[in-house]
C-alpha cells in the first residue's frame, strides 16, 4: 500500500460515506420495533466501513482489496435489508428511496476502488 493519497483509514471517501450512511441507517430505524431486522440491518451497515478500515490497517494491498470485496458484499446486503424495511412499512418510501440509492453510490464507490487497488 505505497499509495501517499492516504495516510489513514479516515482519508477514505469510502469509508467516511459507509460512516454517514450508518449513522442514516441507525437514525432511520431508531423506532422500528422488529428487533431481529433491526439488529441486522445495523450489523450490515457497520460491517460496510469496519471492512474497509481492517482491509486498509492490514497493509497490503491483496488484503485491501479482499476486505473491500467483503464490505462490497456487505453494502447489497444492507440494501436488501432496506428494501425489505420500506416494502415492510419501517421506513417511509422516500426514506428508504434515499438510503437505498445512498448504498447503491458506496457499492459503485468501492468498485472503482477495488479496480483501482487491483491494478
């Protein structure tokens, strides 16, 4: 990872939107009293940025790039999750409209990322 572009996890575009986008998730399903979709829907949205920052803090950028893929597959499962949660009524269509097209951004952002490590 001789990349000067970053010198934490923190610098990351992906991760700093995986934060905001969690945060969203959180703030979203405050109320919902599903507990069980609740729990994981929370899970997936902290596995998105907690991904990132172990493939980065592991040094190498074969290790990267397997974590990116790992927080890649967590972002369309957060995504199922939402659509479930707005198809459900947890969330308001607009809301969930907004949280699912905020993931589908992150995954295409961790692509171009994961090209970019790859090569």
């Amino acid at each position: 990872m001789e990349d000067k572009n970053y010198q934490s996890f923190e610098d990351l575009l992906v991760w700093q939107e995986g934060i905001k986008l969690c945060l969203e998730v959180y703030s979203s399903m405050r109320d919902c009293r599903d507990f069980g979709l609740k729990d994981q829907i929370q899970r997936s949205s902290v596995s998105v940025p907690s991904n990132v920052t172990e493939g980065f803090e592991r040094q190498t950028d074969k290790k990267f790039v397997q974590y990116l893929f790992i927080a890649k597959g967590s972002c369309g499962e957060l995504r199922t999750q939402l659509y479930l949660t707005t198809e459900l009524g947890y969330l308001e269509k607009q809301k969930g409209t907004a949280l699912i097209q905020r993931a589908r951004k992150l995954s295409s952002m961790l692509q171009n990322l994961i090209k970019v490590r790859r090569h």
